[in-house]
C-alpha cells in the first residue's frame, strides 16, 4: 500500500518541486510560487496522513527528508504578517544574541529553541545573521527552532 501512497504522489509532487522551490519569504504572499509551494506542502501532509513515508518520499524527490518533515511539522503555525522589520543589529548585538542562544542550549532543547524565538522576534536579530556568527551553513534549522516554540505554544 505504501509503495502505491508513493507512486500515486510522487508525479504531483515532482511536478511542483521546481517551482516551490523558488517561493522566499512569508507564507502568505499570492504567486505562483508560493502557490506551488503550499499545494507541495498540503500533498506532503496528505501523503504523511495516508500513511507514507517521509523517509522514502524524500529519497524519490531527491530532497532532504528534514525540509520535508519540517513542512510537516509546521502545517499549522500560522504565516507570520509579512511586517517584518529589517534587523539593524550591530555585530556586538548579534555576539551577545549568540552567546545568550548559546547558554539556552546548555539548559536544553526548548530554552534554546525560545532563546531563538525571542532574539528573532523581541529582538528583531536576524537568524541568517545568527547562523553566520554560529558557524553554521544555513538559517533553517534556527527557523524550525522557532518553530517549534509557536507548535508548543
């Protein structure tokens, strides 16, 4: 059953994948991007939802099964305004940001994951700016961080 779940999505979803990669910025924007991008998601739930598997599905897209089980995850969080304020943070703030991130994820998983919510949204500090200064590679995981704290909320 679960190997037709996957043949049945998998022509939809490829067809979608090129164009949902490209939606940037909030959920809530009207284009045919982010049109794509939310069908691509709302089919990933359906899929999860039917009993398929993510792992899998994943692997037949040639995707990372985390952006996909992120897409998942986080179906319900509402999209956020799109008033996004640019972060004018100095250097020193998004140091002190970190540091402060840094000493949530000794206490554990969910004070860092608020200490994230609470540098990006209360502080306005950017979470690309704050992965750069980490060391890491990309913003996503700071983002499903935060997301997580909105999801316990």
């Amino acid at each position: 059953m679960k190997e037709t779940l996957v043949e049945e999505y998998l022509p939809r979803l490829k067809e979608l994948l090129p164009l949902a990669r490209k939606a940037y910025g909030s959920r809530n924007i009207k284009s045919p991007q982010h049109d794509a991008s939310r069908e691509y998601t709302r089919l990933l739930v359906e899929f999860y939802h039917r009993g398929g598997s993510l792992i899998e599905i994943a692997e037949e897209l040639g995707v990372t099964y985390a952006g996909i089980r992120r897409r998942v995850t986080t179906v319900d969080i509402p999209p956020n305004d799109g008033k996004r304020i640019r972060s004018k943070a100095s250097e020193q703030e998004i140091n002190e940001a970190v540091a402060r991130i840094q000493q949530a994820k000794l206490k554990g998983v969910e004070e860092y994951h608020e200490a994230l919510r609470y540098e990006y949204e209360d502080n306005n500090i950017s979470l690309t700016k704050i992965a750069k200064a980490m060391g890491l590679s990309s913003s996503n995981p700071l983002y499903y961080g935060v997301a997580r704290t909105k999801l316990r909320k």
